[in-house]
C-alpha cells in the first residue's frame, strides 16, 4: 500500500517561504518579465540567497553605507538569476554577475524590441524605477579570476554570492578587486564541490539549511572578514 505523508501547515509555510516573499514583492511581476528564471526552483534559490544577505549582511550598525557595497556574483549561470534578484531587491548597490557561460544577450542586454535595458523609459511592463534597478547590474562572460571589470564607486565592503557555483572561494578571494578591501561577505550555497576550506571556516558567522529552498544542496553558509 502506498505510504503518504500529511504536511503540517508549518512544513509547508517553510517550504514555500522563498516563493511566498518573491511573490508578494511589487515587482514580482517584473522579475517575471525579465524571463531570467526558467523555473520555481530558480525562484526559491535566488531568493533564498536574498534573503542570506537581508539577514545577514545588510545591517544597519555596519560600518558603510549601501553605495560603499559591490555584490558580485559569481557563477550566476547562462543568465543572471540571482544578479536580477538583488538589482531589483537593492538600492545603491551595484552588481556584478560573472559567468563564463553567460548568454550573450544579457552582455549588453536589450528589451524584446532591441532597446539597450540601459535606455528604458518608462514602458507599460518596467517603470522608472525598475529600469534605475537593473541599470546597477553588469553581466559578464568570463570567470572569477579574469574579472577585473569596476563600475561606479571604490569598493569598500565587496560581497560575493556563489549559488551553488562550481568555483571555489580561494579563486574567489583571488580576484584582484576583492584584495585589500576594508569588509568582505561571502553568501555561499554549495553544490557539488565543496566551496570552502579549512582555513576558511573560521570566518562562518552563520550556516543553515534553507528549507525553502527545494534542492537536496540547500545549506547556506555566510563568511566575513574585517
Ligand atoms: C551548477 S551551475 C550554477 C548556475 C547558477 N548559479 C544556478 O544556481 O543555477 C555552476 C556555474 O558555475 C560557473 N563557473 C564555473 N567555473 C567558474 C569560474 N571560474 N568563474 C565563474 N563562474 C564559474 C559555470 O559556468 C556554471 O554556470
């Protein structure tokens, strides 16, 4: 006979948090639209990275302002999952997404009619302020350690997202531009390979499973250096 298994209402709300958030956002539509996710999955991923951040990394008694922050996430994918969920759940950050298996389009990407994203003004689907949004988001096809690409203001307190990306932190941390800096993060979800190692461990200022995250390789880890 078969077994099945009554989820309690608690189960479910932890299971379907990420989407929950995304989905009551604003502008949960217009991160539909940018046609980035090709699924839920995607979705509750990003989010949940977003959330890391939101809990974690964006407090109000740190030491600098938004504008001194950089995001760079690295191994977004062939499109830029979680670089879309920070530009529109960000303000004053500028955000880096690098991938060697960057789709082309989203280098210098354009609306469905050709129009540079930089140049939106205001249509039926993005307003002003999403399109200001996805201005802070730079898409890059390269890896980690060839980036050297910078934008906007001197990096303070760079932070690095790697959803379940398949570079390790040491090559992460080697990038030039994350060298010397005042305060550096790392959000990381691990997938197949193990991102950080022994050394590293002691900058963990938090580590959990993300249970609305459906993947089996939903442990978040959350690093700092002073
Ligand atoms: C399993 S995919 C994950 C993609 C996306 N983050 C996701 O969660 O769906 C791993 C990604 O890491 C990227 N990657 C591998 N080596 C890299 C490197 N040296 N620098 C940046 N990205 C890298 C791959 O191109 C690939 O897109």
């Amino acid at each position: 006979m078969a077994h099945t298994t009554q989820l309690s209402t608690q189960d479910l709300s932890k299971y379907f948090s990420n989407i929950n958030e995304v989905s009551r956002l604003d502008t949960f539509a217009d991160l539909v639209v940018t046609g980035v996710f090709p699924n839920i999955k995607e979705f509750c991923e990003a989010s949940g990275m977003f959330k890391a951040y939101h809990n974690y990394v964006h407090r109000p008694t740190q030491k600098y302002p938004p504008y001194a922050k950089s995001i760079y996430v690295v191994g977004d994918g062939q499109s830029p999952r979680c670089g879309v969920m920070f530009a529109f759940r960000t303000k004053d950050i500028n955000i880096y997404s690098i991938d060697p298996e960057m789709k082309d389009k989203y280098l210098n990407w354009t609306t469905d009619d050709g129009v540079p994203v930089s140049e939106w003004l205001g249509t039926p689907v993005f307003d002003y302020e999403i399109k200001c949004r996805v201005r802070r988001l730079r898409c890059y096809k390269q890896k980690i350690e060839d980036f050297g690409a910078e934008f906007g203001t001197q990096v303070l307190c760079p932070i690095i997202v790697g959803c379940h990306c398949h570079v390790n932190l040491e090559k992460m941390l080697k990038c030039h531009l994350l060298n010397g800096v005042a305060e550096t993060y790392a959000i990381l979800m691990p997938c197949c390979i193990s991102l950080i190692n022994n050394d590293q461990k002691k900058h963990i200022i938090a580590e959990y499973h993300d249970q609305g995250i459906p993947s089996a390789h939903n442990k978040v880890y959350i690093l700092r250096w002073e």
